[in-house]
C-alpha cells in the first residue's frame, strides 16, 4: 500500500461502506493535492507579544499543508531551536525570539521565508 493510499485510508475510518462502485473521497484528494512542495510556499516569520502575558513568541504564518505536516514541522522546529512551542490558528508558533535560527531552519528545508522585524 503506498504512502499516499495509508494518509486516505487513516482520515477515511469513519467511513464503513458505500454501495457506488466508483466511489472515490474526492475531498481528501483534493486535500492531498493542495500540499505544496517546500520550495511553493513562503513563509513569514514574525514576533508576537500580545495575548502571552508579555513574552515573546515567535509566529510562522503561511504553511500549506495537512494537520499532521504542520504538527510534524512544529517538532522539527521546536527541537532545532531548543525550546517549546505549539500549532495554533494563525500558524506555528515557538517560544522566544528564535526570527533566526527559525528562518535558517526553513530556508535549509528549502522554503521560501519573510522575515518580519
């Protein structure tokens, strides 16, 4: 079974039968078809105070791609920089001043970055 056939079949559990012959999720394969390679995508990268009681976040905004890939690239991210962080709304988020160490990280990934002072 290929890489892309396990991704359907996990996001596809809820689903017990269907009597169409031809039946196809089409709404995952558009999902699969949406994420972009690496060097498609920019990304900014900014700082963040508001809402953390005065501490510094760094947030990167613009990643394209699937609940588990943005968690995946928020570990990468948070272990290269040696601090913690999460997955939130607008984008990734990782704590302290890390504009740097983030964009050196991304550009070596080959992705495109903004850097936002």
């Amino acid at each position: 079974m290929s890489k892309q056939n396990k991704k359907i079949k996990r996001e596809t559990d809820g689903i017990v039968y269907s009597t169409e012959p031809d039946f196809v999720f089409a709404d995952l394969f558009e999902k699969l078809q949406d994420n972009l390679a690496p060097n498609q995508q920019k990304l900014n990268i900014r700082i963040e105070h508001k809402g953390r009681g005065g501490k510094t976040a760094t947030l990167i905004e613009g990643f394209k791609g699937s609940q588990e890939e943005t968690t995946d690239l928020a570990k990468q991210l948070k272990n290269h920089c040696g601090t913690g962080g999460s997955v939130v709304e607008e984008g990734i988020l990782v704590q302290g001043d890390q504009r740097k160490k983030v964009m050196e990280f991304l550009q070596k990934k080959g992705f495109k970055t903004n850097k936002a002072i």
